[in-house]
C-alpha cells in the first residue's frame, strides 16, 4: 500500500502519471517520444525551419523586448535560440529530447553561436533560474496537461526579472488544438495532440502579468526568412517592474 503524498509537487506527479507518456509529450519520461519525432530532420515540419518566428523578430524589431538574458523553453533544434544570440541576447536553452539537443547544437557550433543548451525538465530544480529578461516559448506551452500550468506560472514567477517579458505561441482555438475541458482531459488520459486557448484564457491564466500584445501570428510564405503559421497565438506579457520578488505576491 502506497501513501506517498504529502506535498504539491508529490500531487503533481501523481496527476503526471494519469497521462500516457506518448500523450503528454513533456516529462522527462517523454524524451524518447521526442527523440523519435526529431529523428528524421528532412520530415516536412515547419518548425524544423532554421527560421526564428516572426513574432519575435517584430517584437524585437519594435523595441518591445531588448537584449538581455533570454531562456528558449523547449528550444527544438534552436532556431530561436539561434536568433536572439545573433541579436546580441545572453541565451540558455532547454529541452526534453537529446535528439532536439544535438540538432541545435550543431546549428549553433555552424553559426559560432555561444548558447547555452540543457536537455532536461525545465521544471525540475536543477534546471537554469535566471533572472530572464526574457523567456520565450514557441508550442511547449500547448503541451502541458492543466495541472502543470501550476508549474509553468512558478518557473516564470522565479524566473523572470522585474521589467522582464514573457512571449509564447500556442494553439488558437477554431483554428488547431483540442477544445476539450481541461476535466475530461484527464478522464481520457492525454492532451489530443495539443490544447486550444482562446485570447480570455490566456489572459485569465496570466492575470498576474501586464498584456502587452496578444495577436495571431501571421502567416509566413515557404521564401520569407522568418516563421509564421496563423494557426498560433503570439501573447507578449510582461511582469510589473514593481514586482521585486518576480511576481510571487500574485498569490499563486
């Protein structure tokens, strides 16, 4: 007989295991699932681009988010990674599959990028705590089963200086994504391939936080240097600068 729960982590990773680990796809369990999806590098995935996204090209462009510390939440073969270095930011990027790793890892040695790159959980207590000025997450965010939006908010509420942004971009729903209740995910026991978010929910899950921008992201053609499916949400947050406990007394 098992009673091996007496905190909130020790809760979440028994909600962790109503997932299959080919469904939710972001445990360290999960890497595998991962390694295989990057295994081919010629498969037709847009994200296996070397473009960075255009939302945060135009972020940038526009003065709304300058050079600093950056942290590229589940970095794929880095092509955003790659990106903000070029632009004179102080890069460490994370990822669950050593295949996704290596892939960025010879981008970057090609590109004499100096990146900092780590294969792991950003969630666990190992993983780099900042200060950020900036994270960036492009489609991890879609990937977390509801319950693990709890650690998400507690990895950017530590990790984001005061003043520092957050820009993510994930499933827009009516347009790809699943619109099942976050309660019947778990009777099903897997997140459907990804979850939809309307604007109010993005907005509602990150109350905490100023809304700087919050658009679809446009759609880019097969020629343009940049990525861009508008199928995705592009959400620009910020933390109050007078916040100088990283937003730990949002209560959460």
């Amino acid at each position: 007989m098992l009673r091996n729960v007496r905190s909130v982590e020790d809760v979440l990773q028994l909600m962790d295991s109503l997932f299959a680990p080919e469904a939710d796809r972001w445990t360290s369990e999960a890497g595998g699932w991962w390694d295989g999806f990057y295994e081919d590098r010629s498969k037709p995935v847009p994200f296996f681009v070397a473009k960075p996204d255009e939302s945060l090209v135009s972020y940038v462009e526009r003065g709304l988010v300058a050079p600093g510390r950056a942290l590229d939440l589940g970095c794929g073969p880095g092509r955003n990674a790659l990106w903000l270095s070029s632009r004179g930011f102080e890069v460490d990027a994370v990822d669950l599959s050593p295949g996704a790793i290596a892939w960025a890892e010879e981008r970057a040695q090609e590109a004499g990028a100096d990146i900092r790159f780590r294969c792991g959980d950003a969630f666990a207590e190992d993983a780099p705590a900042g200060p950020y000025d900036l994270i960036y997450d492009s489609g991890c965010f879609h990937h977390l089963p509801p319950h693990r939006r709890v650690s998400y908010l507690r990895l950017v509420e530590r990790s984001l200086a005061p003043g520092g942004h957050l820009a993510l971009s994930c499933f827009a729903s009516g347009a790809m994504g699943s619109e099942l209740p976050d309660a019947e995910l778990y009777g099903r026991g897997g997140l459907q391939g990804g979850l939809a978010f309307t604007p109010e929910s993005l907005r509602w899950i990150f109350e905490g936080m100023e809304e700087v921008e919050l658009r679809r992201m446009r759609e880019e053609p097969a020629d343009s240097p940049h990525f861009g499916r508008n199928f995705l949400w592009s959400a620009l947050f910020r933390v109050d600068v007078s916040l100088g406990d990283h937003g730990q007394n949002s209560g959460r």
